[in-house]
C-alpha cells in the first residue's frame, strides 16, 4: 500500500488497478492487528496467571477456613486485616518486626495464635489488641514472596542484567493482580464484610 502511495504521489501510472490489492490489504491488516492484540492479552494473562493461582490458593485454603473458623467463634463480632504490601520486601521477617514494632508503639498489643482449620492445614494468625479492637486478626500474605525468585529468573534472562527497576515494575504488577484476585474471591464468597485491607501506612488499624 505504501509503494502505490507513493506510485500515484509521483505519478507514475500503475499498469493494474491497485483498488482491489489495496482494499484486501486493508483487511488483512485489521485481521493481523486483532489477532495481535489477542496474542498479547492472552500473553498478559499467562504472564500473572501465577498471581491468581497465589490468591485462589491463599483464599481456599487459609482465608476461607479461617474466617468460616472466626465466625463460629465469634459470630459477626470479629475483623481480619490483610497486609497489602507496595512492594514485596515489606513481607520479609525484618520488616514484618519492624511492622509489629509500629503496632506495639502505638499501645496495640500483638500475640500469635495458632488455628487448626478443617480445611488447609493449621497456620500461625496474628491477633491485634488495642482499644476498641477486640477480636482483631491480622495477616500478612507472605505466600506472594513465591514470585520473587520467578522475577529474578525473568528479569535477569530477558535482559542478560540485573535491572532492580525493572524488578520492582513487575512485582508491583504482580501484586496488584493478586490482591486484584483476592478481593473479587471474598466478594464473590460474601465474606468481604469481614475483611479490611492495609498497607505500609497501617491505616487501620493505625
């Protein structure tokens, strides 16, 4: 299409009438495009299917029993905040201490308890206890640290380099499609009114 573009810009009579090669070319140019943009979605997907398959698994088998676990025990009398980190390093032990320390420092009191769920196997929750916040549990997803080494092996062989904004960028992304993910299970479990979310602000509890 461009060579009889440029054909009639100059012109040069073309010996066939382009109408037609111009006209199917026109198509098939919409189709490649279409299929492209498929092909990329599809890529997408593919790309943080691993974070919904960290939600799915995290909600069956941890949250879900677990709230199921705190009704029983509570009734409606109860809330579980999820730590929603900003970026994954916020989910190694350090800075889940540092984390606990802000709590403490702000007259909360933080114990670990250990639940044996029916379903999926017994796991440690922490409780936060301060005023007002009876039957507060709080927890800290760290099963997303299972893509940091997936990012790792990505990054440094698409770009032959360690590059730690590119690092960053794509745990982020992973993130975000995780809590994405686990949002839409509560939601569509009706066990949402039971949850809060947090991040580095703790806010709330804070």
């Amino acid at each position: 299409m461009l060579v009889v573009g440029v054909l009639w810009g100059v012109d040069i009579k073309i010996p066939f009438d382009p109408g037609p090669i111009t006209y199917l070319l026109g198509v098939v140019s919409s189709i490649v495009t279409i299929v492209v943009k498929m092909y990329n979605d599809r890529l997408d997907e593919e790309e943080y299917s691993i974070s919904y398959a960290l939600a799915d698994g995290y909600f069956n088998n941890f949250i879900e029993p677990l709230v199921t676990n705190l009704i029983d025990e509570h009734g409606d009398n109860f809330r579980l905040i999820i730590y929603i980190p900003g970026k994954l390093e916020e989910l190694g032990r350090r800075a889940i201490e540092r984390t606990l320390s802000r709590l403490r420092s702000a007259d909360y009191s933080t114990d670990v308890v250990n639940l044996e769920l029916e379903e999926g196997r017994a796991r440690d929750v922490l409780t936060v206890i301060g005023s007002g916040a009876d039957n507060c549990y709080f927890d800290f997803p760290n099963t997303l640290l299972t893509v940091k080494n997936l990012i790792d092996y990505k990054v440094s062989s698409e770009k032959n380099r360690l590059n730690e904004a590119e690092k960053k960028e794509r745990a982020s992304l992973y993130i975000a499609k995780f809590s994405e993910r686990l949002k839409q299970k509560l939601k569509e479990s009706g066990l949402d009114r039971h949850i809060e979310y947090t991040d580095q602000t703790l806010r709330p509890p804070l």
